[in-house]
C-alpha cells in the first residue's frame, strides 16, 4: 500500500481538513489537522482514523499507523 492510497481512504470523510501521509508497504504515519476533532480527547481522535482504516489493518495491507491528529487551534 502507498501513503496515497491510505490519504485516499481518508480525504472523503476528513473534508476540509490537512491530511499528510508518510510511510509504504504497511507502516504509516497519518497527520491530520481538522475542526472534526473539536471537544474529542486523543482516543476518540484515533478511532475515527481506524474506522476508515479497519478493512486495510484485518487484511494486513497496514501492519502499522502512528498518529499525529490535531485541531486548527493546536496546529497553530
């Protein structure tokens, strides 16, 4: 899998959002600065990024995403 197929699976939901994917073969590093992660701890932050990412991890196409997800004001 490249780092643009997963900003793929990504873009759709997390619109208007600054997405960086980093990382081949199946280790990544997803950053994300969206307004959708407003009043949301880090946890919920993450499950929302694996939900769109399950069916790649249970396949194994990605052994591996670190993540550095932020709101606009913690971006700044």
């Amino acid at each position: 899998m490249t780092a643009d197929q997963v900003k793929a699976l990504l873009v759709d939901t997390f619109t208007d959002s600054e997405i960086h994917v980093e990382g081949e073969g199946a280790k990544f590093l997803v950053s994300i600065v969206s307004a959708l992660f407003e009043g949301k701890r880090a946890v919920p932050r993450q499950q929302m990024v694996y939900a769109l990412l399950n069916d790649q991890i249970s396949s194994g196409e990605i052994h591996a995403v670190s993540m550095d997800l932020k709101t606009p004001s913690e971006a700044e």
